[in-house]
C-alpha cells in the first residue's frame, strides 16, 4: 500500500508518519477556544448584541467552507503536508493575535481574527481524513479516523480548558490558547508523509480504466464503455446526501457547545472556567466514541447512524433540564459520544464509497459540513429564542431534540450500506 512506501521513502520507522498524520487532528478543535468566553466578551462588549458575540465563534466555521471545498479539490496538486503546515500556522498566529489589544472596545478585530482563523483551519482541515483515506483501507482506516476524532477532542479538552482558565485572568488571555497548534505544528513537520503521489497513482488507474472502457464501447459501436468510464470518476451523489445528514447531527453537537457558557450563566450555575469544563465533557464523550468506533461499526453495522443519533437526542435532554453542572455535564457527555459516532460513520461511509481521484474533496466536502455546524449554531439559538421567548435561552433543546430525533428515525429505518462496503465499486 501507498502508506509502505512514503514511510520508506522518509527513511521512518512506520509508526513516525501515523504520528504525523495525527498530530494534524491536535488543531482541529481550535474553532472551540472561545466557546467557554463567549459570556465574558459579552460583559466586556456590552453594547454588542449576543448574537454578533457569537459570530466570532461561528464565522470561522463558515469561512472554512469554501476554503475547504476548494483545498480539497486541489490537495493533489499542491500536496498534502505543505497545506498542512500553511494552514496550522496562519490558524495559530491569526487566532492569537488579539491578546495583544486588551484595550479595544470594537468587536471587529475579534471578528477578523476569526475570520483568518477560518482561512487557516479551512487549509488544513480535509488533510487529516484525505491522507488517511488515501493510505489506508477498512478497519484499519476506521480505526484512524477513530484516533483521529479521539485526538481531537482531547486537543478539544485542553483548548477550552485552557482558555476557559485563561479568560479568568482578562477577557483577551483567551487567545493564547492558539498557540498551543504551534507544537504539533513541528510534529507535522517532522514526521507527516506525503498522500500526494498515492492520490495521483489513483487518478492514474482510473483514467487508464475510463480510456480502456471506453475504447471498449468504441469497439463495440454501443457507446457504452464511455459512460461506464465516466461513471468511474463521476463522484457519487450519495456523498451529497451523507454530508447533509452529518452536518444535522453534527449542528445539535456544536450548537450545545456554543451555548453552554451562557446558558449556564444565565441560570447562575458557572462562570468560565467551570463552564470549560462541562463543555470538556463532550470531548470525554468523543474521545471514548473514538476508542470503541471500530467495534461500534462491526456491532452496528449500517444502522450506526439510527443509534448514534438516538444518542444524541438523549443527551440534549439533561442540559434542559439541569439544575446543576453535573446533571448538564452528563448530557453533554452523551452528546459527544453519539455525535462523534454519528459523524465519523459518514466520513467513513463516504471514504468508502469515493474514487482514489476524488478523495481529497470528499474530505473537504465533509470537514466543511463539520465547520458549517458552528455557523448555524448561534443563528438556530437566536431564532428559537424570537420564536418562543418566554422560554429564553432553553429553547434551543427541543428544537435540537427534535433535529436529532428525525436523524435517528431515518438512520434506524435505512441502513446506511456504504458505512460497511467493502469494495467501492460494489
């Protein structure tokens, strides 16, 4: 396999590049540095609506969209580990940044740190799963995309509960918390390998396979070996109709992450550092999802999808109801578990079901739907509190309730084949 022979050609002993690869999930969290703040930018910019507040935290997850779609549809061009390490440092220095203006009383500047943040994340994000999908096949890289997301939510762990701890000494010490991406910056840069040359071995084959169908149809004067050769490169449309479906589960995630600092202020239960770690505690839960993943896919086979969001609905119902951190802990727990099980079975499904050529824009399709959910988060809290506004911040949870629910009718009703296909051209 294509991994063999990149770690030869690094002159590394085979568990370096998995390592290198690995530590790109370390900066994939960053988007979540300011969610244990978002209360206390709202006292120090008072005269800023809470919903412009939150936008700091939300636009970097739609800057990254396209950013990401793009990166993806290129990787194979400009290679993989230079948009790695691009994007890793352009995400750290551009989010640190406003630690040094602890005097400003204009949201902007927090609002275009964020801003390159999502340039630098949307980089750097699809390059983790497409290298992994590149190099690896079945239950080894439903492992990888495990670790993957574990490692994340432990980096998850440490952002917020830096920042959260950090935002108790002025509101602008939060930013330091970018920093931290600097470290596995140079582990990157030290032991990732290349998927570039694997990506274009696979392009290679499929265009020989489409040229020799379709001289094949030429031959037979049907006009079939064309199509059947296009098809082979032609991505399917149920990667569309996967991304969709994870960005639902996913919205109920990142939506209770966002707005766990203010909800817990509101009914007086924590302040920043407390709230850090109740937000930690769907990290915990996806870091557990991570370590079980291959098991739970061999358990659940396709209908993953229907337990897993199941799960997710579960957990949102404690954080309506708490009335202590411990109780609202529990279910943010539960929702990380279930919503790192139900994104990662679609990053899994929709590697298995991709041509080699068009890996790396699947990936960036589906790290784009990971970063859409943060955009939608605090405008979906907002409508639902103009909606029924004598229920106040709480309103959100019945409608993620139900957002999760309808997911896990459709999941437990369809099974989703792709999530255990073995041979893509089944």
């Amino acid at each position: 396999m294509g991994f063999e022979v990149s770690a030869r050609a690094r002159g590394a002993d085979s568990a370096l590049p998995v390592v290198g690869i690995l530590a790109l999930f370390c900066c994939m969290s960053e988007f979540a540095i300011l969610t244990p703040s978002i209360a206390a930018f709202s006292h120090h910019f008072a005269d800023t609506d809470v919903t412009t507040i939150m936008l700091a935290n939300s636009i970097t997850g739609i800057v990254s969209v396209p950013v990401s779609m793009a990166v993806g549809a290129v990787l194979h061009k400009v290679g993989f580990r230079r948009a790695a390490l691009t994007g890793i440092l352009i995400m750290s220095l551009g989010g640190a940044f406003p630690f040094l203006l602890p005097d400003i009383t204009e949201y902007g500047y927090v609002i275009f740190s964020r801003v390159v943040v999502g340039v630098g994340l949307g980089i750097m994000f699809p390059v983790g799963n497409a290298t992994i999908i590149a190099l690896y096949d079945g239950e080894r890289r439903s492992r990888l995309l495990g670790w993957g997301i574990t490692i994340q939510f432990v980096f998850n762990l440490i952002y917020t509960t830096v920042a959260g701890y950090l935002t108790e000494i002025g509101w602008n010490y939060s930013f330091l918390a970018y920093l931290i991406g600097l470290v596995p910056l140079v582990v990157a840069f030290l032991w990732m390998p290349e998927a570039k040359d694997v990506v274009a071995k696979g392009r290679a084959a499929e265009a020989q396979a489409a040229a020799a169908a379709d001289a094949a149809g030429a031959e037979n004067a049907t006009g079939m070996g064309a199509g059947q050769g296009r098809a082979r490169e032609a991505l399917p449309r149920s990667v569309w109709g996967y991304a969709l479906f994870a960005l639902a589960g996913w919205t109920c995630v990142v939506t209770v992450q966002v707005v766990t600092s203010t909800v817990l202020d509101v009914r007086q239960l924590a302040g920043p550092g407390e709230a850090a770690l109740v937000i930690n505690c769907c990290g915990i839960g996806t870091i557990l999802c991570g370590l079980v993943f291959p098991y739970l896919v061999r358990l659940f086979g396709g209908r993953l999808f229907g337990v897993s969001a199941a799960v997710v609905a579960v957990g949102i119902v404690p954080c309506l109801v708490a009335q202590s951190t411990a109780v609202y802990a529990l279910g943010v727990f539960l929702l990380g578990f279930g919503g790192s099980a139900f994104f990662t079975a679609a990053q899994n499904a929709t590697g298995n079901i991709a041509p080699k050529s068009r890996v790396a824009f699947v990936s960036g399709i589906m790290t784009s739907m990971m970063n859409l959910g943060p955009f939608i988060g605090p405008y979906l809290f907002a409508a639902s509190m103009a909606a029924v506004p004598s229920m106040g911040t709480d309103t959100i949870f019945p409608v993620l309730i139900v957002i999760a629910a309808a997911c896990a009718a459709v999941g437990l009703a369809h099974p989703m084949r792709a999530l255990v296909q073995k041979d893509p051209a089944a």
